[in-house]
C-alpha cells in the first residue's frame, strides 16, 4: 500500500479548456509524499485521482489506488484550524466536512 507523508486535501486543478467549471465537477484529490508508490520514486511529491473512499486512515481514489494517510501537512492542519473545518486526526484524518471546503492546489484560500 502507498503510504502518504506531509498531505492535504485538495481541489484538482481546473479543467484547462473548460474555464467555467462548476463548483459541484471539481475533484477532491490528496496531495502530499508518497513514500512507496510504485510508479514513483520515494518521497516523491503526488496528487491522486479524486478520492472516492475513506476508511479512517485508508482512501480509494478514482484510478483504484489505495493510500495510507502519515502525518499531515502542518500547513494544511492550520487551514483547517482558522476555517473552522475538521482538525484531521489519527483516528478520524478526513471527513465529509473538509472534503467540501478545502484549498486549491498551490492556493492559499
């Protein structure tokens, strides 16, 4: 299983030849480290396909991988302090709540 390091909850990036994307078609995708990933080397930086399950620290995304959630990006921990959101834990890291509100890819929202 892939284990991912230093993540947050994203929004994918926009499609590029549809500008006028709705709010309800973007992606909620991890972004972070992956320590193994087959396809990568270590400790490379990734963001998944849209996440499409959540077992506490296990997530299915769109293309069938299976994460296993580190420890999150402290930044991203801070975000969700001074929104409001879901302060993500070991026993419960993503929930519904942060999946609706999170920051773009590189964004400072």
């Amino acid at each position: 299983m892939i284990q991912l390091e230093n993540w947050s909850v994203v929004i994918s990036e926009p499609d590029y030849y549809n500008q006028y994307q709705p709010p309800e078609s973007q992606h909620r995708c991890l972004h972070g480290i992956a320590v193994n990933h087959p396809s990568f080397p270590a400790n490379t930086e990734v963001t998944t396909s849209d996440i499409v399950g959540v077992n506490k620290r296990l997530i299915t995304t769109r293309s069938g991988s299976m994460y296993e959630l580190g420890q999150p990006d402290p930044t991203y921990v801070q975000w969700c302090m001074n929104k409001g959101l879901h302060i993500p834990t070991e026993d419960c890291p993503i929930v519904d709540k942060c999946l609706k509100h999170t920051t773009p890819i590189g964004g400072s929202s």
